[in-house]
C-alpha cells in the first residue's frame, strides 16, 4: 500500500513502457544581423567625441586668452 511518500514499489506498467529514442536536435542558429547600424552608431560615437574635444578645446583657448589678458593688464598696472 502507497501513502504517497515515495517508498512504494514502481508499477509494472511503467517498468515495461517502452519509451521511443530522445533525438538531440541542435538548436537553431540565430539570424545574421545587418553591419550598418553597427557602423552608424561607431561613426556617431566619434563624430560627438571629436565634437566635445573640439569644444573644450575652446573653451580651453578662451580660458587662457582671458587669463593672458588679465596678467597682461595687472603687469601693465603694476609697474606704473
């Protein structure tokens, strides 16, 4: 008598059930993806970098011309 906990013995029908073969299938290759948006989004990246670089560089030569301009001035009036 099984009371559901496992120790019971295993049916005879099950014993004798005759299970088909398992096939190992490979599975399927997944679809090529297109290059181009690789390549839009690369060119895109270094585009906006060179863009960024070329504007803190501005700022860069703003900066220093201002600073140059403001000792300039403090050594023209201080020697007089």
């Amino acid at each position: 008598m099984s009371y559901g906990n496992g120790h019971s013995r295993v049916p005879i029908d099950v014993i004798d059930l005759q299970f088909p073969q398992v096939v190992d299938i490979p599975p399927p290759l997944p679809p090529k993806r297109p290059l181009w948006p690789a390549i839009v989004m690369f060119l895109l990246t270094v585009i906006t970098t060179l863009a960024v670089g070329s504007l803190v560089a501005f700022a860069a030569i703003l900066a220093g011309s201002a600073l140059t301009m403001k000792v300039q001035y403090w050594r023209i009036t201080r020697e007089t």
